[in-house]
C-alpha cells in the first residue's frame, strides 16, 4: 500500500525551531513535496525534494533520505503566523499525489 | 494572474441527492486534481485530469466522477449521496501535473450532507 505517517501535532515557542517529520511507504517513489494550510484556507505549496539532501527556502528547509524513507520540514525563527497544519506528499507514477494526514503546528508566545 | 476557482464555496445537500462541483484552473493550466478532505484523514485523491483525460484515479466509489472540459475546467459529481461524503473537496491545477509541477490549490467547496 502507499502511506505517509506524519505526528499529529507539534507545539513550539515563536522564535524557536521545530522540526516536522514524515516517513512514507510509497510503490513508486518520485519525490516528496510540504504543503501548508491555515485553518479555512487552501493548501499552499512550501517545497519540493526529489533528491537525498536538504533544500532550503527562506525560514523553511526540507531534507529527505530515499533510503530511509523518510524526510522532514524544517521550520526556523517560528512567527505565530507559522501555526497551521502541515502536510508532506509523495509523487507516485501516474500522476498520483498521496498526502499524509498533517500535522497541526501551535507556535506559542 | 486569478487563482483557481472553485464552486460554490458551501453546498448542503440531503442524503441520496447528486451534487456537482466546479474547479476553474489557472489560466493555462492544463492539470486538474481533486481531493477529498475529513478532520484527521489529509487529503484523499480523488482523481486527476489532463486535456480532457483522466490519468489516475483514487480509491473511492463509483457514485465519484468527474470530467474535464477543453478549456481545462473540471467538474467533479457525485451520486446518492452518503452521510460520509460531508468533506472538503479541494482541487488543484498545475501546468502539466508531473512531480515536481507545484500545484495551486483552491478555496474548496465545503459539501454538508445530512
């Protein structure tokens, strides 16, 4: 089967930096994308890694280890505006997107 | 450049009715996804359409279906509506729907059925 198990929630202080993870069992494996979504809002695109190794975009980071099957978005300075739920996607063949359930993201004062 | 579109924002519908919902994609997109999304489950895929053709389908019933138009708007429909089909229905369009296409999601339509 194809499944991603990412935590349910995640608690940090604003200014800290938190660390999301995502482990996928996928049949076809062709890279792993972060989305972000605030409550009532559409999901926006945060990255993409297709390849082993750590991609960094502003305050945002991803890295992804294909022989571990694992990957994680990395989320530095932590603004309040980062609370939201977060959700890692794998890319099978077939243009297929599988998402895993979220993670729920409380940054605190 | 418009978003992607999607309606109507909120539809209730009672249980055994039929609905249709509507994803304009960003202009020149030419792929479109649908998901459903509960509390707890993520997004659920539906299916996905490109010029007109549906590439994949996800793993839910029959009474789902879906189209695309040759202006690349899609619709999706679904038949005899069940209790547990109350979700959001977001789609997505991206320019061709490979892997590593970001996809721009719309504001959903939230589909009540009691």
């Amino acid at each position: 089967g194809q499944s991603l198990e990412q935590p349910s929630e995640v608690t940090a202080v604003e200014g800290a930096i938190v660390q999301i993870n995502c482990t996928y069992q996928t049949s076809g494996f062709y890279g792993l994308s972060w989305y972000q979504q605030h409550d009532g809002g559409a999901p926006t695109f945060l990255s993409y890694n297709a390849l082993d190794g750590l991609e960094e975009t502003g305050r945002f980071s991803s890295f992804l280890s294909r022989s571990d099957s694992y990957g994680y978005l990395l989320l530095q300075e932590l603004q309040m505006k980062d609370s939201a739920s977060y959700f890692c996607a794998t890319h099978t063949g077939g243009f297929k997107t599988i998402f895993g359930a979220g993670t729920r993201l409380f940054v605190k004062a | 450049k418009a978003g992607v579109t999607q309606t109507p924002r909120y539809l209730i519908k009672t249980r055994g009715q039929q609905v249709t919902l509507s994803c304009s994609p960003i202009s020149g997109h030419r792929s479109v996804s649908w998901y459903q999304q509960t509390p707890g489950q993520g997004l659920q895929f539906l299916f996905e359409y490109f010029s007109e053709t549906q590439r994949n389908k996800g793993n839910f019933p029959g009474r789902f279906s879906g189209r695309q138009f040759s202006n690349s708007r899609s619709e999706m429909n679904v038949s005899t509506l069940e209790l547990g089909d109350s979700a959001l229905y977001l789609c997505a369009s991206s320019f061709t729907g490979s892997r590593n296409t970001e996809a721009f999601f719309g504001q959903g339509t939230r589909l009540t059925v009691v």
